[in-house]
C-alpha cells in the first residue's frame, strides 16, 4: 500500500465502527424486492427517507500499523436482517444473495458457458463460505481486484483516496438488500464491491465531467445514461442499486425502461397481422413492436427537467398482462419523477443496436430484415439522447435461456401470472437471431453514436457477475 494510501486512512480508530443513524434512519424490513417484471412500480429514491448519519471523523480509519492486524468491533444486533430472512423477497429473487452452500444443489455448466435449461433451481458456482470484512486492509486488496478497476483507469492511490466512500457505499447497497455488511459471502462480496460500486463510482463521475462542461447559471439537463444488457442479466437489479445510491448521494435520478415503450396489446397484435407469419414481431420484443413517438416525447421531456417544482409521470408497462404477452399499464400506475433532475437511468436489452447490411442479417435469419429496417429508426428515438453507456457484455446469449426462466420462477412465485418453462424457450427464441446479428458489432465497435471515452464495458459470466476480458 502506498504512503499516500496509509497517511489517508492513518488515524487513532483500530476497528471498524458503526455509524450513529437518526431516527429517521430507513426501516427495510418492509422493502419488498420488485422483481423482473414489477421494478418500474418502485422508484426507490422517492420512496424511501435515507438517513441522516452521523459519522465520526475517525469511522472506517486504521493506524497503518495495524492494517493488516485490525478486527471488526460490530454489535450484533445492529444487523439483524439476514440473508436467510424466508419472509424476504429479496433473497428468492437473486441467486447471488443466498447461501447455496449444498454442492450437491449446483448443476453442470455445458460447453457454452451455460447450465442446462430446465425448471431446477438457479444456484451461485461461487464460493459461498463467510469472506469477512476483517479490516479496511482486506476490503482495499479486495477492490483493488476487481476486474473494472483497470477500465476505470483507478489505481490503488486513488481507491485509498476515496475508500470512505466505497465503504459508505457498500453500507447502503447492504441495507437496500438486507445484508449483513461484515459478513457477506463471497457472491455478496464480489457484486458489491467488484460490480454495483464500482459501476455507481463511474456514473458519478460521467454526472461531474456532464455538469462541468456547463457554464454557471445554465440549466443543465440531466445526463442520460444508457445500460445495454441482454435480459436477464441483471441489469434491472443493478439500475435499482443506481437508484438507490443517487437517492442516498441527493441526486434526484429517473429510470426508464426500452420495455416501458413497448406498443400496446392492441397495435402489437396489428402488427403481427402485418407481418404474418413473422415469429420475431408476432411477439413484443424486436425493433418494430416500440412506440418510438413515445420513447420521443418521453426522453425529451426528462431531459427538460431542469428545475425545482417540474413533474412528470413515466410511462410503464405490464408484462404480467394477457398471461405473460403483455400491455401498457393504466397511466393511474404510472410513477411520477419531479425535478430537477441530474441523471436519467435508461436500460434495456437492444439499446445500441446499429443496423447491419441485408446480407447480414439475412445469413441469420431471413425474418430479421423487417426487423432491421425497423431499427434505422432507432437512433433517433432512443440512441441519440444517450451520453454515457454502460454495456454488460456475455459470451453466449443462450445464457439469456436460464436468467429468464429465473425471472419467470420468480414471478409465478409471487402469484402473478407468467409464462410456463415451454413458452419462455418459444418467446426468448424471438431474441437470439438480434442478439447473434448484432451483439458483435454492438461489442466490437460500441453503442450506435457513442463516444468510446464514455462507454463502460462490462464482462460477466453466467452467474451475472462481472469478469476480466479475454
């Protein structure tokens, strides 16, 4: 560790403390996780009061002496909402979460990188053995692995520099999932601080670069961050924690969804009509089966909320609709976001696709043409409001198979109705021509327009964890 590093954390405290919380501190034990197919009903940041805590100047500080010696001094019951809770909905929902410690649960992972398709249960390969918080030191060497640190040009000056806030971040992501912050497992550990933080570091640092390169007294639009990720991959838990942490950061955040534009059941079924015999527009999903005037009139309108009293409501949508086929929810349910805002959150599964030559995307699949002359249109409507990307790559979009099974388990654990194990397979099968046409190109050379100083890529593996490149 650099001198820098140690005369930063160099104070009188040898143990970890805890923070004094208010009585306004947030109560999670009545946080229920919203699953795949119900996050844009929450808006976590409006939802919830996060606390005032009063932090003593020596919190989370070692004398460099005893970095590598220092124990954790927690009281017990300070953390009392654990991981194994079965009256939490947040551990059903993320196999990262649970404590699957069973080997004989864990099934075979296939040549591609993917377990079988089948109605078992999802379990975590990664070690699941207590990996303790012993000390500052042990939590900065286990930053200092992950595999995003190198890609956002951080050093271990620079992480010792901002360690209290890694820390006071990973407090807050354990209290939004009901963790105990001092004794996470390893799966816990990793999508912490090797994947949510990191993320959350980089997009606060896309918002500073946005809002300096404003004159004083501009209105400054809110930075519009796009997260292209196949679905099921976890990105909608990963914009929730964003969320979460903007809220507890005082950055007023939106987020939005390529799903909440999906036509409604009424024009998507006239479009299957004009299109027969289709596969890949019979169903919502490709380009085509959006309303882009709305995506329009929506994007516009959140960049324009620059100023205290402005609101708006955001367009959802309900995929539990019609058995699984979906609509566009009653504009009565729609979450209302009031400004000024300073980020805008905007994920979905094919943000960035660039069209490709016919050719191409007919030695696919020759349905995707319609498709791809569809998605000329796109930029307009969705891509060009984007500035800063962050796209969450995978080896083999078979994966998307197993994580929407997953999603699909979930919900009909929630007694909401959903697809049955078959017609996921029918339904995600209406994906993968996109995802085998375009997902080259989107990783090769970036989101359509983007700007590479402003992309984030992100590999993970089937466990929806992020890995190094190559």
């Amino acid at each position: 560790m650099t001198m820098a590093m140690l005369n930063i954390l160099s104070q009188s405290s040898t143990t970890l403390s805890s923070p004094t919380v208010s009585s306004s501190s947030l109560i999670l034990s009545s946080y229920k996780y919203p699953h795949h197919f119900s996050h844009h009903h929450v808006n976590i940041s409006n939802s919830f009061s996060f606390p005032t805590t009063t932090t003593n100047t020596n919190l989370y500080k070692l004398n460099s002496s005893s970095l590598s010696s220092c124990s954790c001094s927690v009281n017990p019951n300070l953390y009392s909402m654990s991981t194994h809770n079965s009256g939490s909905s947040l551990t059903s929902r993320c196999s990262w979460m649970q404590d699957n410690s069973s080997s004989a649960s864990y099934t075979p992972v296939s040549s591609n990188g993917c377990r079988p398709i089948g109605p078992s249960p999802l379990h975590s390969v990664l070690p699941t053995s207590p990996a303790k918080v012993a000390s500052v030191q042990d939590l900065f060497d286990f930053i200092c692995s992950g595999p995003l640190i190198e890609k956002m040009k951080l050093d271990p000056e620079k992480i010792g520099s901002s360690i209290d806030r890694w820390l006071e971040c990973g407090r807050y992501i354990c209290r939004m999932f009901q963790l105990n912050e001092f004794n996470l497992t390893h799966p816990q550990k990793v999508r912490v601080y090797h994947y949510y933080i990191p993320v959350f570091i980089w997009c606060e640092d896309q918002i500073i670069e946005h809002r300096a390169s404003y004159k004083e007294g501009d209105e400054i639009p809110p930075l519009v961050i796009g997260f292209s990720a196949p679905q099921g991959c976890g990105k909608t838990t990963l914009v929730l924690a964003l969320n979460f942490l903007f809220g507890a950061s005082g950055r007023k955040a939106a987020t939005i969804s390529i799903d909440d534009f999906y036509l409604t059941a009424e024009d998507q079924a006239n479009l299957r009509d004009q299109n027969p015999g289709n596969l890949l527009l019979e169903l919502r999903g490709n380009a085509g089966s959006h309303d882009l005037p709305l995506s329009v009139e929506t994007l516009t309108a959140l960049t324009q909320m620059t100023k205290e009293g402005m609101k708006m409501k955001l367009p959802r949508y309900d995929k539990s609709a019609y058995g699984g086929k979906g609509d566009r929810d009653d504009p009565s349910n729609w979450p209302e976001v009031e400004g000024p805002l300073q980020v805008v959150l905007f994920e979905g599964w094919m943000l960035g696709f660039k069209p490709l030559p016919v050719k191409a995307v007919k030695a696919v699949d020759p349905q995707l043409e319609i498709v791809n002359k569809r998605l000329e249109a796109y930029y307009e409507a969705w891509d060009k409001f984007i500035k800063s990307w962050i796209v969450i790559k995978i080896k083999e979009p078979s994966c998307v198979y197993q994580w929407r099974l997953q999603a699909e388990h979930a919900m009909l654990e929630d007694g909401k109705a959903g697809m049955s194990d078959e017609e996921v397979m029918d339904f995600v099968s209406r994906y993968l021509p996109a995802y085998r046409a375009y997902l080259p190109t989107l990783y090769s050379e970036g989101p359509s327009g983007s700007n590479p100083e402003h992309v984030l890529m992100v590999d993970i593996d089937e466990e929806r964890n992020p890995i190094l490149a190559g």
